[in-house]
C-alpha cells in the first residue's frame, strides 16, 4: 500500500495512459529475461527505500497476487541477490523500454497481443 499504491491504485489497475497496470498484466514481463529485469529497473522500484530483500518479497508478492494468470509455467522468484544487481542500472526511458518489451514479447504471447490491440 505504502509504495505502490499511490500511483498503481489499490487494485494494481494503474491509470490509463499514464501509469501501467500491474493486475493481469505484469507478468507477462516474467517471459523474457529483459522483461524480468525492467520490472526491478523502473524507477519506482529501483529507487525505492525498500531494502533489496523486501523489494524481492513485494515483487514476488505483486506478481503472484495480481498478474498469476500471466506468468511463465516456470515462475522463477525474484532473490535479493538479482534485486541488488538490477537496481542500480536504473531505466532511463521506462516507457520506451516497455514498448520494446511488450512488442517483442507479443509475437509469442497471443494473449498478450491481444491485450495491447485492444489497449491502442
């Protein structure tokens, strides 16, 4: 509630065309290792005051609370470990970086295609 919130909403819907949603979406980054990695390297998480390890429980958390439906068959945890060396390579240009992702991804995930025809 504290860090995201404010901006993501409490349903983890976001605002349209202008904060992303989490709910039934953000895994979707998971089937890719560039996806995985931006979800820690936005800034929002990347520059939070959370610690390594609580910004791997709360992402962890998220993923499987709000987007389970999304996530690769193989859901690895996000560790402290992987938190501490993406954290600080902050994204410079999220919003780019998550078109790239996302239409990279769409060629592969149908579901996810469909999502964003229906979003543009």
């Amino acid at each position: 509630m504290l860090h995201c919130q404010g901006c993501h909403l409490p349903e983890a819907a976001g605002f349209e065309g202008r904060v992303p949603p989490i709910k039934d979406f953000s895994g979707y980054f998971l089937h890719s290792q560039e996806g995985r990695d931006f979800l820690i390297r936005v800034p929002g998480v990347s520059r939070s005051a959370l610690s390594d390890s609580e910004i791997a429980e709360l992402m962890n958390w998220l993923l499987q609370t709000y987007s389970e439906g999304q996530l690769p068959d193989r859901f690895e945890p996000f560790t402290e470990a992987e938190v501490a060396s993406l954290r600080d390579d902050p994204e410079p240009d999220p919003a780019a970086a998550r078109e790239l992702i996302l239409n990279s991804l769409a060629d592969e995930l149908p579901l996810l295609a469909a999502e964003l025809t229906k979003n543009n």
